[in-house]
C-alpha cells in the first residue's frame, strides 16, 4: 500500500512525461478542429446556396457527419487508412501516424457542428445582426473545448496521448495502487486546461448579449 508521499513522487517524477501526452491532446484538437471548421465552413456556405442541389448536397453531408459516432470512424481510420501513401508521380511518401487519423475522426463531428451554427451565423451576418452571428465564436471555443476532452479516445488506436501515457506509468511503476492517483491526476490536467477557458467563454458570450442588448 503506498502513502500519500510515495504517491506524491511518484506523479511528480512522470509529470513531464504526462503533459508530453496532453500536449498531443491538445494538437489533435487543433487539427480536428481546424479540419472540421473549414469542411464546416464549406458546407455551409453551400447551404445558404441558391442552387438547390448545392443545398440538399451540403445537408446531406452535414446529416452524414452527425451520424457517426467519431470513435467507430477513429477504428475505420485506423484499419483502412495506411501509414504511408506513395505518390508514383512526385515520387513522395505521404506519412499518415495515428495521432492524425485520431484527429481526422474528431473533425467529423466538427464538421455537423460548424455546419449548422455557422450557417445560422452567416445568415443573421447577411441580414445585418452582426451581433447575433459574432455568437457564434464563443459557442466554437465551448465546442473546442469538448473536443479537447474527446481528444482522450484517441487512446484506443494507440496515440500516445495523456489517457495512454497514464497507463504506461502504471505498467512502468508495477503498482496498480497508482491507478487511481494517475488517472484522477489526468482529470486535473483536462480541468485546468478546460475550466478556465469555459468560464472565459461565457463572460465573453454574456458581454455581447448584454452589448447587443440580448440580455437583460
């Protein structure tokens, strides 16, 4: 049974190690994030088309994207995917790691939520409530912020993220005492990075309803 002091070193000794594996969370995200947005960004642009086949295109795309749970796309990605694709005639090797079929996985469900939010967004940016559709950033950062804690499922094909990382300190230490302790030192790293900006995002959302007077 180990103390409260042993259990102490031992999440100091692996804390570098630990936020190596975090900050792969955090770099999955952006790319999700970046991926889904501009695909979102995409569609719905073409959602707000006057070409009615762009329009049942881009809602079919979008319905597509928000019907699949992003861990099953993560195992197609994973299988289907190869870790290198040679192109013949620029004689190059594309490398595709793990870490970015983790992210390209995650971008599909960003893709369904910039889709339907920014197509609100732009619409209320061309009829002029220009304070309505600046809503939209807050509710992007929150929506970033859940695809950071979603990020962690990325353990499950093998990236060396944090939720990944705290296994391989149990498997190092031979203690399965430090299960605990590890894991729950893990959720601190989620709530530090995620609580503050949370709080962040509504007092910015909060101060554009009020400026717009949304709010009373």
């Amino acid at each position: 049974m180990m103390d409260s002091t042993e259990i102490f070193q031992h999440l100091l000794t692996w804390t570098p190690f630990l936020l190596g594996g975090f900050a792969m969370n955090i770099w999955i995200s952006i790319v999700a994030m970046v991926t889904g947005t501009a695909i979102g960004w995409a569609l719905a642009s073409l959602r707000l088309s006057n070409h009615p086949q762009r329009v049942k295109a881009s809602l079919v795309a979008t319905e597509f994207s928000r019907s699949i749970p992003t861990i099953v796309f993560q195992f197609y990605l994973a299988f289907m995917l190869p870790s290198e694709i040679l192109l013949p005639y620029f004689k190059t090797i594309i490398s595709f790691p793990v870490w970015i079929k983790a992210a390209l996985a995650l971008a599909i469900a960003v893709i369904g939520f910039t889709s339907d939010n920014l197509t609100i967004a732009m619409d209320e940016w061309k009829k002029g409530n220009h304070h309505a559709a600046f809503l939209f950033i807050p509710s992007w950062t929150s929506y970033a912020l859940i695809i950071v804690m979603a990020s962690s499922t990325a353990s499950i094909i093998g990236v060396s993220e944090l939720v990944s990382r705290c296994n391989t300190v149990i498997n190092a230490t031979g203690n399965t005492a430090l299960m605990l302790p590890v894991y729950l030192y893990a959720c601190l790293f989620f709530f530090c990075f995620c609580y503050p900006l949370t709080l962040l995002m509504r007092r910015i959302s909060r101060q554009l309803k009020l400026r717009y007077g949304m709010e009373s």
